[in-house]
C-alpha cells in the first residue's frame, strides 16, 4: 500500500515483562533467539508440551546460566515448530501465535494498572486543605 517492498517490513513479538523481541523471518516466523527460550504449556495442565500442538505461550529469559532470570506465561495460545521446518535458514525453533485464551479474568499489565489507579488512587472527592 505505501510501496514498501516486503523485505523492509519486520513484524514482531514481544510483551511488556519479557525483554526480548521475536522479529520475524521472511517467511513471518517468530524465530527463538539464542539468548530465549519458549514452552507451550497444556491450557490445563500447565505442563510442557511438544512440537506442533497449542497450548499457552511461556517466554524465558536464561540471562544467568544459573536459572531463568525471567519467565512470563502470559495469555496467549501458541503452536511451537521446529526451526528446520522454515525454509528461511535459520535453524531455531519458531512459534506461531494463535490468538488469547479468552480467559476474561486475565488481564494485560496495562489494563490491570489503569484499573489499579482507577480504584485506589482517583478520589472523586477534591481534596481539602494543604
């Protein structure tokens, strides 16, 4: 539409708490940086699961050899691929977004905050005095 060609436009993945972007591939895949790691969990079971199946998205950040410094399940439904199934080259691991959960009781950081502020903070009532 703006005549950019396609090569010149990055979509990418990426949330608040998790500090690493997933740009995608030429072929619009998320692939999983070296410096990340990605499980889909069972929506009931919260275990992990394989290749090729739904579940929801948790994100890792192994920022220390010691242990995952961060590690984010957030709402999102996800299929995780093997990287060699991608004609792009690059051999990591990518996922593919399905949409939300549509757990209604889920809330983004931002919706949760302005809710938090709403509630607590804003009185409807001025102030009086000093």
């Amino acid at each position: 539409m703006l005549g950019i060609e396609e090569d010149h436009c990055i979509d990418f993945f990426g949330t608040v708490e998790h500090p690493v972007l997933y740009c995608d591939c030429k072929n619009h895949h998320f692939h999983i940086p070296a410096y990340s790691r990605a499980i889909i969990r069972d929506v009931n079971t919260l275990e992990p699961l394989g290749y090729g199946v739904p579940g929801i998205l948790n994100l890792l950040s192994p920022l220390m050899r010691s242990m995952p410094l961060h590690s984010i399940m957030n709402d999102d439904l996800a299929i995780l691929h093997e990287g060699t199934t991608c004609a792009c080259g690059n051999p990591a691991p990518y996922f593919e977004l399905l949409g939300r959960a549509g757990l209604h009781e889920i809330k983004t950081c931002a919706a949760g905050t302005a809710q938090f502020l709403a509630e607590d903070f804003i009185s409807p009532e001025p102030r009086k005095g000093g």
